[in-house]
C-alpha cells in the first residue's frame, strides 16, 4: 500500500503523517496522530460522531479522503479548552446537561463551534439546523440546543 | 382533510429493580492516605449518573465534602459484585450498598481521629468540610487528611468499608401464588397533546406535561436530564423506531441511521415536568431514581392522543401513518373523540 505525506495543522499545531491509500480523515486522526477526540459512530456519514472543522466548515472526517485536508486547517474537540480553561461551548454543555453518554459530543460541539463562529448569535431554528445531522440517543436534544443558546449569551428555554 | 388535535393520559407505576435473586449490589470504600475517598463499584455508568449520584450518597455518609470522593466503575473483574446497571436499580440498590459501605469506613474514620485527639470516638462529628471535631469543643479537631496519614503511616489502620445490599428473597405461596417481586415503586403521571393529519396519517407530539414521583431528587438537575431525554426516547418508541420482525417482513429491516427512523433535534417538543419528591423508606437518602420509567408513560399517552384525535386505535408500535391511515379508512373518516 502506497502511504502518502500529509502535511496540516492541527488545532493550530503542524502535523506532518503518512496517510494510508484511501485512509479517511477520522481514521488518520485518531490511529495516525492519537488524537481520539472524534469519535467513530457509522462510518458511513449519517450520525455527526465524527465531525471536526476543516477550514471553518463543519466536517464529516469519516467521508473525508485524508490526504485532502494537505496545506488545510483542522479543528478537533482536543483543541477546544485552552489549558484549563473551557471553551464557552463546554461550559454551556457541563452547565445545562447537554451529555450523558457523551459519544455525540465531540461532534456536536464542533457542529455548534462551527455555527457560533460564523453566526455569533444563532436563532433556535438556526441551533437544530446547525446540528441537525449530529444523532444523540440519551438527551432528548433539548439540552443540547439550550447549551448552544446559553454559549451564545441567549435566554434557553429553561431561563426564559 | 384536516389536522385533529389530541390528547392523551396515561400513568404508570414503576418496580425498582427485581428481587429475584435478592437483587444484590456491593460497594467498597476506601481512603487514600491523603484522605481521600474512592468508591469501588462494578456499577456501570452510562450516562445516566450512577457516578454523580453514588459520589454524593459517599460524601455525605462520610461527612466529607463531594469533591474529596472519588467513585471508580471501571471493572467488573476487579471491582465488588453488581447485579448491573437496568431495571431502575442503580440509585436504589447501589446507593444503598454505598450507604453500608461508608458508614464503616466512616467508623473507621472517626476511630482513627478518636486516637489521635485522645478521646472517645462517639463523641466525634464531622463539619462536612474535612474536618473531624469534638462535639461541643470545635477547638478539638482534626483533619481528615490528617487522620488519613495518622491511619496509614502511624497507626497502621485502613479507613475502609464493605456494603452490600440484598433484598429478602420472596419466594411465592403455592396456594395463593402471593409474592412480593417488588420493595419500591416509582410513579408518574403523563398528558401529551399531539396533532393528526388525516390526509397523510402523519402524527406530530405538540407537548407533553408530566408529573413524576421518584422518592428524593437526589440531584435534581439529573432527574430532570433524564425524564428529558427518555421521553424523546418514548417519543421514538411510539411513533418512529420499528423494532424485530418489521413491517412487512425482515427485508424491510432498517440496516443504518439513514432507514432507522428516530426524532431529530427538530422535532423537539416542549415538555413541562413537575418531580415530586416523596422519600422512599428503604431507598438511599429516599431516592428511587427515575430510570427506565422515563420512557414507558409517553407510548400509551400518544396511543389515546391519536384515538382521541381521530378515533384510530393503534395496539401496535410504532404508530406509523399507513396504520393511522388505515384505521381511518377501515372507520370511515376520521372520527374526532373531543374533548374530556
Ligand atoms: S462516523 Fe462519521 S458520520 Fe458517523
Ligand atoms: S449523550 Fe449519549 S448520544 Fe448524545
């Protein structure tokens, strides 16, 4: 099997691997770099466990060749807190119970990283879209989409 | 063709855990020799709370502040016996076991602070913040951390205990087939208000109300999570998720997330819950849990609502709209119940 360079940064750190022939994105994360914050669900793109940012754009990274994100920059649920100190996101989701099992939350919160990046101040209907394609089978979503309100400085249903 | 609203009730009494077999679940706690606590279970946490909720019944058997308690659920090989993580047992059964477990490694703890303060162990409380004083004589005191130390590097003692908790076996009467299979009982009550359209059969929950009886909310926040999240789930029972043989046959059986079917983030509904906390005798600090009936109430009420919408009785799940479209044609039309 041919191995290919890829070279890409990684929650704004270089990362230089060898990606196997057809290896996808998800695949090359976690067994190449190590970095197991995105989880495999499906396989198949139809759960969200597996979403990062690829420049600014939420990402499937198990129906992404590998050796495509060369020269681009992605972003993990690794790279979230700075040091001890939580992203908003993770904050809101500790705050409103946004986890229970919590192997839909990496890719949710990269999902919502997403939005909140591009769309500071998100409408609800916004939030569901945004997340729309993110499975979650132990919430119910409501504290989901109430995190993501809360993250963005918004009245949830809960505080009104 | 129209949209009929709904509404339907129903109620459910829930077991709590199953006395076969005694339903047993054991505990170990132990101090590290900074004086810190660690709680041994095979009790698995699933994300219902198991950890959080057995971390506080320790910390406040002990008298020790929450964050001085660790609870570690990580192996079944080395960890006490549990009966497992179903049957609504966790809070009750483990928690209990916990309670057991804490209270002799609370005596050990006080033992060991009675040596070292040179008094009578019954005469010692603890603040809950660490510190371990004698009655009346705050001045008195010592810390936890302290006590730990002493215990392991001076006194040669473990600040440890054992629990297990196991319900009297109940065999059954062979004339009268009486048994008692169950200690504690949960209950709820429960109305969802949905819409039907008569055109495409399609049935849409507009909002569930619900009341629920769950002995002591030990951590309120978690009750609420999961009467939330398992009531989408019943949602998804009732109306989306088709389980073995499928319709018509197992060839139609869904084989990945795109073909089984389950309520998105956009179908949401608002769902307004009332806990009433009524502490159960023989549950841990009175907290039954609320488990596996967060779920059951929502798949008979949404079975009336459709009924009362138009007139459709559904005995099987889920409720799709060929069934509901069925029952209409089979009726007649549409046959709107009203109002109650
Ligand atoms: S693992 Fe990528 S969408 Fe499920
Ligand atoms: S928290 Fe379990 S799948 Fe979302």
């Amino acid at each position: 099997m041919t191995k290919k360079p890829v070279q890409f940064q990684l929650n704004g750190s270089p990362v230089a691997v060898f990606s196997d022939e057809g290896q996808n994105l998800l695949d090359l994360l976690r067994r190449g770099v190590g970095d197991l914050s995105p989880k495999y669900g499906c396989g198949q793109g139809t759960c969200g466990s597996c979403t990062v940012i690829i420049d600014g754009e939420p990402r499937l990274s198990c129906l992404t060749l590998a050796e495509t994100v060369e020269g681009q920059h992605v972003e993990t649920t690794n790279g979230l807190a700075n040091g001890p100190d939580l992203h908003a996101l993770q904050e809101a989701f500790m705050e409103n119970f946004a986890a229970q099992c919590g192997y839909c939350t990496p890719g949710m919160l990269m999902a919502a990283k997403a939005l909140l990046d591009r769309t500071p101040r998100p409408s609800r209907a916004e939030i569901v879209e945004a997340i729309s394609g993110n499975i979650c089978r132990c919430t119910g979503y409501e504290p989901i989409i109430d995190a993501i309100l809360a993250a963005s400085g918004q009245p949830t249903r809960r505080t009104g | 063709m129209a949209i009929h609203k709904g509404r339907g009730f129903a109620c459910i009494n829930y077991p709590i855990g199953m006395n076969l077999g005694g339903d047993p679940s054991q505990a170990l706690v132990h101090s590290t020799p900074d004086g810190k606590f660690m709680v041994s279970l095979s009790s698995i946490d699933l994300g219902q709370g198991m950890k959080s909720v057995t971390r506080q019944i320790a910390a406040e058997t002990l008298g020790v502040p929450v964050s001085d308690v660790y609870v570690d659920t990580a192996d079944s090989d080395t960890g006490p016996h549990c009966m497992g993580s179903f049957a609504s047992r966790g809070t009750h059964r483990v928690g209990n076991a916990v309670i057991r477990a804490a209270t002799e490694a609370r005596k050990a703890l006080l033992e060991a602070a009675a040596e070292e303060l040179e008094v009578n162990a019954t005469d010692l409380e603890t603040d809950g913040q660490g510190n371990i004083q004698v009655k009346g004589a705050p001045g008195r005191t010592i810390t936890v951390a302290d006590t730990a130390i002493a215990a392991q590097f001076k006194q040669g003692r473990t600040l440890s205990g054992r629990g297990i908790f196991l319900i009297p076996p109940s065999d059954v009467d062979p004339d009268t087939g009486e048994m008692t299979p169950v200690s504690c009982f949960a209950h709820a009550a429960l109305v969802v208000d949905l819409e039907v359209d008569d055109e495409t059969g399609e049935v849409s929950v507009t909002e569930i109300n619900s009341a629920y009886e769950v002995g002591r909310a030990l951590n309120p926040r978690l009750v609420e999570q999961q009467l939330i999240g398992g009531a989408w789930m019943g949602v998804s029972h009732a109306l989306y998720e088709t389980t073995e043989p499928y319709y018509p046959d197992r060839s139609h059986g869904p084989v990945d997330f795109n073909t089984y079917l389950m309520p998105g983030p956009g179908e949401v509904v608002n769902h307004n819950i009332a806990v009433l906390e009524r502490p159960a005798e023989d549950a841990p600090f009175g907290g039954k849990g609320p488990g596996e009936m967060c779920a059951n109430p929502v798949l008979p009420a949404i079975a009336n609502a459709v009924y009362n919408a138009v007139g459709v009785r559904c005995d099987t799940l889920p409720i799709t709209p060929e069934k509901v479209l069925r029952g209409i044609l089979a009726n007649g039309g549409a046959r709107p119940q009203g109002a109650r």
